[in-house]
C-alpha cells in the first residue's frame, strides 16, 4: 500500500483595547500596543478545577453547562463551570454509545451537538439529553477513489459543516487551500472560498509521501460565523474579507503590524505549544484502489522526544497572526490572535462587521480562545483554555464587559 500522511499542527481582569496594532516604524507602550483606550475588560467568570489532557473547543448548552472532549483523555464530559463537577457522557469503545477519541464539539439545531470522533472518523449527534445517535464518516467516497474528508472547523446555525478540503494530496495549487461546507441534510458539499498558505515540504520515501508546512510562516485563516457568514483573514497585507450568505463580499483595508525577528526562544516556544496539539491524517491506498483512512490527535509532550527546533523549517519574522486561531463572536466580529515575541503580551486583533479594526484584547498568558457564549447569568463570555507547566490544560470562563 502507498502511505500518505500529512501533519496539521493545531493556548484577573484583562483589559480590550482600541489602536492595539502599531506601524512597523512605530512604537507603543507595551509590545507596539497604545494602552491609553481601554474600552472593555475581561473578568475572569469561572474557572473548572480539574485539568484536561488536551481541550480545543467547548459547545455551550442553553442552561449553561458546556460539552467538551478531550481525545487525549479519551472522554466527554458535560461540565457545570459553576459547580465545578462534570458529568461523563458514553464511554471509550467501538459500540452505538462509545467513542475512541473525541476530539471536538459543535452545536447543532435543536440543542443537539456533532461530535468528532478521530478515532472512528465518525461525527456522531449527541441529543440534548446526552444520548448518542448515528451521523455519518468522516471520508466520503469521490469519483477518483481518494476519499473526501470532513473535519470540520465550524458549524452554522442551520448545522451546515465548514472545513478545509483535505483529500487527494497533490490536488490543486500548493498554496492555496479550498474552504468547503457540506450540507448534510442534502448530502452537497460546495466550495465557498480559497485560502492562501506557504506552500508545504514534500517528502518522498519510496512509497511513502509526507507533506509538513514551515514553521512559524504567513497563512491566511478563517472562521464562520452563526448565520454562515465567514471571515477569511489574509496574510499579506493583514485584512479581514468577509463573505456574507446573500453572496456579498466585505473588503477590510490593510491593516499595518509590526515587523518582527523570530528569535531562537521563539521558535523553541512555538514548537513547546504544539506538541500536544498535532492531528496526523493517514490515508492508504492498495493497487486495487480500496482506501481507508486513520486520525488521532496526539504528540510528543514536555518536550521529551519530539522534533528539535533544528528539525524544522522557520520563517525569519513574525507573521501578522496565528493560523486557525481566529473566532467570530455573536457580534459579528472577528477576533484575531496576534503572533508575537514570548515576552511580550498576548493579544488579539478585533474586527467589525465592515472588516475595519475596532481595537485588541489582551489575553490571558499561557491561553488560547476557544469560544463564545452568554453563561447561565446572560451576558457577553469568553471561554479560554491556559496551558500551565506541565502542560495540563485549565478551562476558564471570562465575562466580556463593553464599557
């Protein structure tokens, strides 16, 4: 069998700043940011006591309680945040109630929830009574026999699935990667719109092909709002496009950001952070044609055995932002992870509907955004997940306050 396999590499009060980007030839007061127009903070809400192996996402329920799982761990949990106790739903398994490695959650209407299942390649539905029901594989067959594969990034309202389109490596330009949303009551996929990347390595080893991307490197991102809205953030030039559902085109200016060398403490923290993260993708085909496919989430951790910093491809300087970090928020805008130095302040970008920037929020160290929602109190919140020591993982609950 030839193998194909391709590495996608996937972190109080805190105040919301307006003119949180400065010009490469200009300067600010903390890390290029001008802190003088505070008009939001961040209040740390809620926090769960008990840590995670690996979380990157959570599906807020109705009443408040969230759903998360977490693939290292191997479970899925129904989390009180403000109890501080969790419920376990299913198990670990092959059977109708079980999973292997549940890696994401994501809304569906009537209060029900997809599951990503890797280690089944399944997308289950979970009700909102916490039972399992069937969904679909993640591989669907195509005409070539390379399957098509589903791994979705976000879902809409209407529980239409938006993903990258990974399958037939080779395919179609190198830099660029095509955003799809399939449609699962009708069974259509569509491409929607086209995202610019640096092209990847190609490694060939006999039958053995391995495709990486550089490190620390410009690559466009994107998120989907509720409504099906999507925000593609370009790279060069650093501007937010936002593709409306009417077929409207919103074209954000260019929006001047730092320059910045990429350090050697950089790059040894950039590879730290992504050991845990990694999603291998394996797709085997025999001389007959039969396909099959295997996911799992997983790396090296604590720095031990995994790839060193001279093992890998580095950019020089910094791009504008990290890639698949950015998150619509029920306002309608989109807030962007910056990428910046170790030792200066996280913070992210935000943008309005118009695509214009409104100001940066200065995260929590050690934290990555991971949703949006009210809380069971109403109101504007964040979800993050910080990283401590050891590389444990800490869900926290941050209420937005707009000034």
């Amino acid at each position: 069998m030839a193998r194909i396999k391709g590495q996608i590499g996937f972190w109080l009060a805190v105040p919301l700043l307006m003119g949180g980007v400065s010009c490469a030839d200009g300067g600010g007061d903390v890390g290029g940011t001008d802190i003088s127009g505070m008009v939001a903070t961040l209040e740390l809400d809620a926090a769960y006591p008990e840590a995670f192996s690996y979380l990157s996402g959570v599906r807020e329920l109705p009443d408040g309680k969230l759903l998360a799982a977490d693939p290292l761990s191997q479970v899925v949990l129904r989390v009180d945040m403000d109890a501080g106790t969790a419920d376990t739903l299913g198990g670990v398994g092959g059977g109708p109630e079980e999973y292997r490695q549940p890696d994401q959650v994501f809304p569906l209407p009537g209060d029900s929830t997809l599951l990503v299942d890797l280690g089944k390649t399944y997308l289950t539905v979970i009700g909102p009574d916490g039972a399992f029901h069937d969904g679909m594989s993640m591989a669907l067959p195509t005409e070539d026999g390379a399957p098509s594969i589903i791994m979705p990034r976000a879902l809409d309202s209407s529980g239409r699935i938006y993903s990258e389109m990974i399958g037939g490596f080779g395919q179609g330009p190198s830099d660029s990667v095509g955003i799809s949303r399939y449609d699962r009551s009708e069974n259509i996929t569509e491409a929607v719109v086209t995202t610019w990347r640096t092209e990847p390595l190609v490694n060939r080893t006999g039958g053995n092909v391995r495709m990486s991307l550089p490190r620390m490197v410009p690559n466009d991102d994107w998120a989907v709002g509720s409504d099906g809205r999507i925000a593609v953030i370009r790279a060069n030039g650093y501007s937010v496009e936002w593709h409306l559902p009417d077929g409207q085109v919103v074209l954000g200016p260019e929006t001047p950001y730092e320059t910045m060398t990429i350090s050697y403490a950089d790059k040894e923290a950039d590879l730290e952070q992504s050991r845990s993260a990694g999603l291998t993708i394996s797709i085997m085909s025999s001389s007959s044609g039969a396909t099959s496919m295997q996911m799992s989430r997983g790396g090296s951790r604590g720095g031990g055995d995994g790839p060193s910093v001279e093992d890998q491809e580095w950019g020089e300087t910094f791009p504008p932002f990290r890639n698949r970090r950015s998150m619509v928020s029920p306002m309608n805008e989109v807030w962007v992870q910056r990428w910046l130095p170790a030792d200066q302040p996280p913070r992210m970008d935000v943008f309005g509907p118009d695509g214009v920037l409104k100001g940066s929020v200065i995260t929590p160290e050690n934290s990555q955004l991971i949703g949006f929602g009210t809380g069971p109190a109403g109101g504007d919140v964040a979800y993050f997940v910080r990283t401590d020591e050891v590389d444990l993982q800490w869900l926290e609950r941050y209420r937005v306050v707009r000034e």
